[in-house]
C-alpha cells in the first residue's frame, strides 16, 4: 500500500448518520494527502453537532479552522468550499483530484449523484470524478434500504462507484464506538490504497 503524500483528495459530508466516520477519516485524510477539499451540507452540520457535539460554521474559512482545531490537524491540510461555490478546483474535470468519498452519503445525495442532478457541488463534484474516470466512494448509513436506494447503488456501482456502507464488523472484537469507526474508516482507507494502523486484519492478531 502507498505512503506517498498525494497532492490532493475530495471529502464531502452529508446529512445520513455517521458523523464519527466523516471526522475520522478527515483526521487520517490529512495524514496521507496534501489537500483535503472539504464539502459539508446544511444537513451534515446538523449531524456533526447531534453526535459528535461539533459545531461548524457556515463560512468555508471558519470551517477549515473550527475542525483543525477541534480534531488536531493542520488547517493549511483543509480547503473547504461552500455548495454554490461553482469556481472551486473539485467543479472541473482539469483541475478536480481523481478520488473523491462521500461519508457519511445521504440516500438524498446517493439519489442525485446517480441520476446527475449536479444541483449543488457536492453532487458536481462527484459527476466530475464519474466523468473523468477517478475513484468515487460512496458510504451510505440508512437501514433498511428500500428498492430505490438499491436501485440507485446498482446504477452507481455498474457505472464504477464504489458502495461501502457503513457496516462494521465484529471479528476483532471491537470495545468502543472508536474501534467501530476506526473498522469502517480502515476500510476506505484500504480502497484508497493508503497504510494504516487502524486495528488488525481478517486471521491476523494484530500482536
């Protein structure tokens, strides 16, 4: 797996449940890439606050400050750009990097990048990666899916994306809510070819 310092990943941040996911794998984001182009909706600023007790400004500055001081990071690791923000480097396919995760993804948002609405950037900068042929992941955290939601991941998934739901498994024995998080963000990280600590594999003891 890779330890280069990319130049630069997309994260966007939705409204579903899961935002523990969303602020770990930031964390660990800025371990690996340069630049983390960060896109919260209003949603996911509601959820933050409900479950991890983190409040986020509207203002792209203030964010990238608020969450590098909240979660210990660079700010200089952050860029986040607001959902109009149409000039933004993830809104074109000659400058937007060629991985991008949504996490957690809304069933609203899974729904608008499936059929390409591009009604905000979040879903614009998605459609630019399909397009372009990069590396979209998309975490949806809804229970139980009803035939659209599947509908859409197997259009999504037939067209390249991949569906990671937040699904942690239990085979290394998990004593927190963090080793739960820390399974699924080891996840992502592992499609992104990236090296981590975060617990052991499947028939390893980790010692």
């Amino acid at each position: 797996m890779s330890t280069t310092n990319h130049s630069a990943i997309t994260l966007a941040i939705t409204g579903a449940s899961g935002a523990p996911y969303a602020l770990k794998l930031l964390q660990e984001l800025t371990n690996h890439y340069q630049k983390v182009y960060l896109m919260l909706s209003s949603a996911a600023r509601v959820v933050l606050a409900t479950e991890c007790g983190v409040q986020v400004n509207k203002s792209p500055s203030v964010i990238e400050r608020e969450l590098a001081e909240q979660l210990s990071i660079d700010a200089g690791a952050i860029e986040a750009f607001s959902s109009d923000n149409w000039m933004s480097p993830v809104a074109s396919g000659s400058s937007a990097p060629k991985q991008m995760i949504v996490c957690p993804c809304s069933t609203g948002t899974l729904s608008a990048i499936a059929h390409g609405a591009s009604d905000n950037l979040i879903e614009r900068a998605a459609d630019v990666v399909m397009k372009e042929r990069g590396q979209l992941i998309l975490v949806p955290r809804e229970t139980p899916f009803n035939t659209i939601h599947l509908e859409n991941m197997t259009r999504l998934s037939q067209m390249g994306v991949t569906i990671m739901p937040a699904s942690p498994g239990f085979y290394n024995e998990p004593k927190s809510i963090d080793d739960l998080v820390d399974f699924m963000v080891a996840r992502i990280l592992d499609h992104l070819n990236l090296e981590h600590s975060l617990g052991h594999r499947w028939g390893y003891s980790g010692n």
